[in-house]
C-alpha cells in the first residue's frame, strides 16, 4: 500500500473530527436499550443516513424481537476476497427516558451521555474508517461492517449473525470501548447468566410447620455451595447476584429462585463448572425439595490465539504511527461478541474504540482526543492487513 494512500486516509480522518462528535450526539441522544427495539432501529437508521452519505452499500437484516441487524460494505464490484469485518453493538443498557435527563454533553475533552463509550464511540469510528475507504477507494480488501442490536443482554438475536459473519471474514475488529488505561483487549472471560428455580411445600409456619418444606431454606443451602466453586487464582468467579422467594412470613417457602453470573478465562472450565452446578441444583439438602436450571444467555471467552496475536503485532504498529506508542494489549474480565467471532477461529481484536470508562453507569465518560487516533489506527491496521 503506499505512503500517500495512507496520507490521504489519515488526514481525511483527521480533518472528520467534528462530523465524528456530531454524529456521536445523534446517535447518543436516541434512547436504546436493548429491550427497546423502535429506540435500537432509530440509532440504526441515523447510520444507515451515514452510508447513504457516503455511498456505502447497506441492508437490514430484520428481526421480530430485537433491533434488526445492519450491515454496511465497501468493496470493488465483483470481489470474492475475504473481507475485514468492523463491528460493533448499538444497544445501551439504560432504560427509555434516559437521554432525556442526561443527554450527549461535553466537558472539558469528555464526553458524557448513554452508551457514549460503549459502544457509540467505537461505531462512530467504524463507519467514518468505512467512508474513509469509500471515498479514496484504496482499500486491500472487502470491509464489511455489522451493526448488532442485542449485545448487552448476551446477543440472542446477533450471536448467529455475528458467527455467520465472522466465518467468512479474514479478521475481526470489535470497536468496545478502549480501556482507560488506553490500550485494547486482546483477552476476555467467558460468561454464562443462569436462572434457578426451587419448589418447596407451602404450609403454615405456626399451625403446620411440620407440613412445610422450605424452598428458601435450600436457597440458602444453595447460594453456599455455588458460591464456592469460584476459583480466584484460575479466573472462576460465580455470583448469585439476584434471589427472590416466599409467599409470606408466616408461610413455609413454596418457591424460591436465584440468579447466577459464571465468569471463567479458561474455555475447559465451562463444562466443568456447569457439571457442578447442575449437580448442586439436582442435590437438596432440604428434604423434599426440588429444583431447575436454565441457561439465559452466554459469552464466549476470547482467548488470544497465534493469528490474533500476530493481527494485534501489526494493529500496533498501526497505533503508533497513528500517534499511540504506548498503546499494548490488556485481559479483560467483561465479556462480548468478540468471544464468538474468536470462537469460530477468526483473528479478533477487541476494544479498538474510542477511549472511556465508567461505562454501564451514569458517570460513563469518552475521551474526545482518542476519537481521530483510534480511527486512524484502525484505517492503518486495514491497509497494512497481515496477508495469508
Ligand atoms: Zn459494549
């Protein structure tokens, strides 16, 4: 690739600053959660407004219950090379409402605002790296962009799209939010979210006691023995982090229900770790009781293999030329789509958005500065793709 085809990417990207924050206030300042499928279809549209612009190709891919899947792409007509795949989430985990009493604001070099770093930023950028290539026509191979509608509740409606997608893609690049420490992941547990279920026996706790079987009794024993599995030093962590139950106080518990949060770095810890829970839940230590498991959702681990990190080498040679040389690669505990398109054997890099922390919260935060080098880096680790 040559030096001026570079030029002319960077300083394009870099003259794109204020058309990068504004398109960030648009698509902040519409409500999605990831419930909210009108909310998570509107953010769609504003960026299909976006290809539209720049004569990028795009169709949706539609879904019932979650916001429709939307995919962009920047190719010469007729080419069957691998394509590099861009992507990112645009379901927020704040509720409808939320944009209206803290909408997209600016302080200093931070921006504020639902999902600006998780994930707005890191489509923003995505998009305008995709403009880029359409504009100067100088990319080395296809650049396919998706869209997911459903990522902050374990991509229920996404992961097959997401699988599908990154089978057929030479390399992935996840745009999360950068960590604040600056540099991207290039390792994340895996998580599966489980829901389950106690039946007792109902009976009055003064009259009939010994008529009673007490489901949140076995809760109790439960939430013990599950808890105990977690393993520090191999990264297993297990959190009932919800429980509910009980008809009243003076009611032996008829039912009773907890919910579990598994993390785990190794991916041969998840059968084992699931075998022992499902043995917890099939054990009473209450007699007469029983109880069921469910699975809600899951995320795979994205675990750095050789090919991802020789993507990662040449994403960060990219970076320092795009003025980050102290950019490196971290593990990170959360979990995302970036363990499914790992999973299914594609080099994966993660993280590669704009800059910010606090994300899931009100005090959620992004790092203007880092919009125009992280795109650029991002431009850079295209052009120079490592080829097979
Ligand atoms: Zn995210």
């Amino acid at each position: 690739m040559s030096s001026s085809t570079e030029t002319q990417i960077t300083e394009w990207l870099a003259s794109q600053r204020q058309p990068m924050i504004e398109l960030l206030r648009d698509v902040v300042n519409i409500d999605s959660g990831s419930y909210n499928k009108p909310g998570v279809d509107a953010v769609g549209a504003r960026f299909e407004r976006h290809f539209a612009e720049y004569g990028i190709a795009c169709f949706r891919e539609p879904h019932d219950v979650s916001g429709d899947a939307l995919h962009g792409s920047v190719a010469k007509p007729g080419s069957n090379e691998k394509p590099v795949l861009l992507m990112g989430h645009r379901d927020t985990v704040f509720p409808k409402g939320e944009v209206a009493h803290r909408p997209f604001s600016i302080e200093g070099s931070r921006a504020h605002g639902p999902g600006v770093a998780d994930m707005k930023a890191g489509l923003v950028i995505n998009v305008f790296v995709a403009a880029a290539f359409a504009k100067f026509g100088s990319a080395p191979c296809p650049i396919k962009l998706l869209i997911t509608s459903d990522e902050e509740i374990g991509s229920p409606s996404s992961r097959p799209v997401i699988e599908r997608e990154a089978r057929a893609a030479r390399a992935v690049y996840n745009s999360e939010p950068g960590r604040p420490t600056g540099n991207i992941t290039t390792s994340r547990k895996g998580g599966v979210f489980m829901r389950f279920e106690i039946f007792g026996k109902a009976a009055h706790s003064g009259n009939n006691f010994g008529d009673g079987i007490s489901a949140i009794g076995e809760l109790a024993h439960k939430i013990v023995r599950i808890h105990a599995l977690t393993d520090m030093a191999k990264g297993i962590t297990l959190n009932v982090g919800l429980i509910a139950g009980g008809q009243s106080v003076n009611t032996t518990a008829p039912h009773a229900e907890g919910q579990i949060d598994l993390r785990y770095i190794d991916p041969a810890d998840r059968a084992t770790t699931l075998a022992a829970i499902e043995a917890i839940i099939a054990t009473s230590t209450v007699p007469g009781t029983t109880a069921k498991l469910h699975i809600n959702g899951e995320f795979l681990p994205l675990v750095q293999s050789e090919s991802s990190k020789i993507l990662f080498d040449a994403y960060r040679a990219a970076a320092k030329d795009a003025g980050l040389p102290k950019l490196d690669g971290e593990f990170a505990g959360g979990c995302a789509d970036s363990g499914f398109t790992a999973s299914v054997g594609t080099p994966t890099l993660c993280g590669l958005g704009p800059v910010g922390g606090n994300v899931h919260t009100a005090q959620e935060w992004l790092d203007l500065d880092s919009i125009v080098p992280r795109a650029t880096a991002l431009a850079l680790a295209i052009l120079r793709i490592p080829v097979d």
